[in-house]
C-alpha cells in the first residue's frame, strides 16, 4: 500500500476523491472495531494472531 501513497497523493492534490484499503487473507473476526460489514478498522495496537505476526507486536506506540 505505501508504494500507492505518491498515486493517492497526486490524484488528491488534483481534487479527486481517493480512498486506500488493503486486503487481508487473516482472520479478521476478533477485531474490536468495524466500520461497515466487511470493514475492519486495523491500526498499529490491533491484536492480531501470533503466526500471523511472526516478528511480534509493532515497536510503534
């Protein structure tokens, strides 16, 4: 996604309307937060299963 974020940038600062997602293939279902079916709001504290995140938690907080 970050490799997207000059794209997104430039179309934004021409007054287009831009939105950035990501799909997940991990199991989503004990997120806390959601913003529409579907939708899970995925941010640097979310839990996640720990196969899924080998290196352990983020270093960022």
């Amino acid at each position: 996604m970050y490799a997207g974020l000059p794209l997104a940038f430039a179309l934004a600062s021409e007054g287009k309307e831009v939105h950035l997602a990501n799909l997940s293939f991990a199991d989503l279902s004990d997120c806390e937060e959601w913003l529409a079916p579907d939708v899970a709001v995925v941010g640097p504290d979310t839990a996640g299963p720990a196969a899924y995140f080998p290196s352990g938690p983020s270093p960022v907080g």
